[in-house]
C-alpha cells in the first residue's frame, strides 16, 4: 500500500515508518522541517512538507494514496483547545478526500478529542480506526515522556516518590509494539474499530518510582495527594495520581497483535535512568 502518515518523523511516527517499510509499504511522511525531510529520505520514505493547517496539503495527500494513518498533534498546552481543533479540521479534510472509496484511515485518539474520532467514525465509504494508546509509550529513545519527567523530577528533588500506597497502574507498551499494532490497523483493522496499545495493562505506580529510585540510588517515599501538584506539577500531578488500568485482550483477538518488546519496568531499569 500506498500510505500517507502525518507525524512522520515524531517518537511514534518515525517507528511507525520504518514499521511500514519493512512490511513492503510505501510511505509518504508529512514534515515541516529540513531535518525531518532528511530523516525521512535515510529511512526510504517520501515526502510531503508541510502543517497540519495546510488543508488542501493534507487532501492532495490523502487523495494520492490507499490509506492514511494520522498521528500528528500540536501539543499547544497554553491553548488546547486550538489543538484539538485544528486536529478536527485536519481529520475532517483528509476524511472528505477518503470517503467512499473504502481506504482505511487509522487517527490516533487524544484526552478530550472526542470531536475527531466521531468524525472520523462519521464518515461514509471509509475503514475507520482509532487507536488508543497508553500513557507511557516507552523505548530507550523517549526523552520526553512521562517516564523522562519523572527521573528528572526525582533526580531535583532527592526522592523517587509515588502517591498514597502507589496501588494506582498506570498501562505501558513499547514503541515498536505500538508501531506493529498502527500497521495490522492500516492493514486489516475492520471499520469501526477502536484498539487499546496497551503491552502492561497496569503497573502499579509503587513499582515505577521503586525502580527509578533505586537505580537513581534514592529514597522512595511515599506523599500526601494533597502534595502531588507541589511535586511534580499541576498536569503531571493528576497524571501521576490516577488508576487507569487498560486490556488490549479484545485488540490481540481482532489482530493477532501481541506485545512482545519489554515492558516498562524492564525498559526503566535497561535504558531510562542512564539516558
């Protein structure tokens, strides 16, 4: 297949990419910088350069190929809400150059994007796919992550330090596991179909500071919810706060897709904490 994927060159796209090529496809990456055209080049991809704001950019695009896979997002946290519309409208324009033709069209869904997965579920004609990933997309090279901002944050402060008793999980999956699973959607994912990427469906945030802090030689500790925005900051605060346990056991049975990587603890103990 032919297939346009936006975010090409980001920590999810470039190995979605090189997932892509390896199976035989043609990819044809949207970047917006010479850096990113380059790194597109040296893997074997096409390019379109451009932003998710040129519209009739992103139609020609979809309209020249046999599917897309968007995963491309301004992560403009003073202004989220433009975010999540300029997702919408970039959702809605490469939808529009899709229907009717049977192609698949895989976005990725984002906190409070509803408006883009309706309208992508919305469209006529189309073999439409969300994928849900877990909050930690892990791999030796993620440098800005939440694991990343913990070990800074634990490096600052002193203490590796979990909420409460740290019984809240937090679900994981490894990059190139999450890039397989973007591919089996692209490729066979019925209409539709909503998948949860998840490899550890919840680890137990003890866990995670425990093993930052001993490979960090730190003290774990343990904080008051109420200290949680002091420590680590009011987004990642809540973050850290929350039990969000996920299965992907639907998502393995539909596309045989198994999680086969490491799994988060593993990852932390292996590549974070010396990156």
């Amino acid at each position: 297949m032919r297939v346009f994927v936006t975010g090409a060159t980001g920590y999810i796209g470039s190995a979605v990419v090189r997932e892509l090529i390896g199976a035989g496809h043609t990819v044809v990456g949207l970047t917006r910088s010479d850096k990113g055209v380059e790194a597109l080049k040296e893997v074997g991809a096409e390019v379109q350069r451009g932003i998710l704001n040129d519209l009739d950019g992103l139609r020609a695009a979809a309209a020249a190929v046999d599917g897309v896979i968007h995963l491309a997002f301004e992560h403009n946290l003073s202004d989220f809400a433009a975010s999540l519309t300029t997702d919408l409208r970039a959702v809605e324009t490469m939808g529009t150059a899709l229907a009717g033709t049977g192609k698949p069209f895989v976005i990725t869904a984002h906190l409070n994007g509803e408006a883009s997965e309706n309208a992508l579920l919305a469209l006529a004609g189309v073999r439409s796919v969300v994928v849900t990933l877990s909050p930690s997309v892990h791999d030796e090279d993620d440098r800005h992550g939440f694991v990343p901002m913990l070990i800074n944050i634990a490096r600052a402060k002193g203490v590796s330090a979990y909420i409460g008793d740290g019984s809240n999980r937090w679900p994981a999956v490894h990059r190139l596991d999450a890039a397989h699973l973007y591919r089996l959607a692209l490729e066979s994912a019925p209409a539709g179909s909503r998948l949860n990427g998840v490899g550890d469906e919840g680890v137990p945030f003890h866990d995670i500071a425990s093993v930052i802090g001993r490979n960090l030689n730190l003290p774990v500790v343990s904080i008051a919810r109420e200290e949680a925005e002091a420590h680590f900051g009011s987004f990642l605060g809540n973050v850290v706060a929350s039990d969000f346990p996920r299965s992907s056991a639907q998502t393995q049975e539909l596309l045989g897709w198994r999680p086969v990587h490491p799994g988060l603890l593993a990852d932390i103990e292996q590549h974070y904490v010396n990156n």
